[in-house]
C-alpha cells in the first residue's frame, strides 16, 4: 500500500537508491564534523552520525520495492 503510494507520488527506484547514497555522505560528513567539536557536544554529535547511518539500508530496500511495483504495474 505504501510502495503503491510512492509510486503514484512518482518517486522510482532510482531516486530512492541515489538517496541511500547521499545519506551514505551525509553520515560519513557528520562523522567527521563529529571529530571537530568539542568534547561536551562530541557525544551528541556522533549520536547524529549513527542515526542517520540507519536510513541507507531502510531507503535501498523501499527502492527495491519500488523496482518491483513498477514491474507489476507495467
């Protein structure tokens, strides 16, 4: 039902693997910048880092789904 939604919102798979990618970058720049603060907000800032290294593999996989749904819907 959801993937149904997304695609008829017209996100395709593509856009949603190249989105994975770019969080991939996003996680590793938090990281980094993580490294340059000072210790009191170090912790928070990595914590950041983490959180958003989870979204990569959630985003390939509603790609995937994606790529499937528009083989079923033509």
């Amino acid at each position: 039902m959801v993937v149904r939604l997304l695609h008829r919102a017209g996100l395709r798979s593509a856009h949603l693997h190249l989105a994975s990618l770019a969080t991939i970058g996003l996680c590793v720049t938090l990281w980094v910048r993580a490294k340059t603060v000072d210790q009191e907000q170090r912790g928070n800032a990595e914590r950041r880092a983490l959180f958003v290294g989870l979204w990569p593999p959630t985003m390939w996989l509603i790609g995937d789904s994606l790529e499937s749904a528009s083989d079923l819907v033509g």
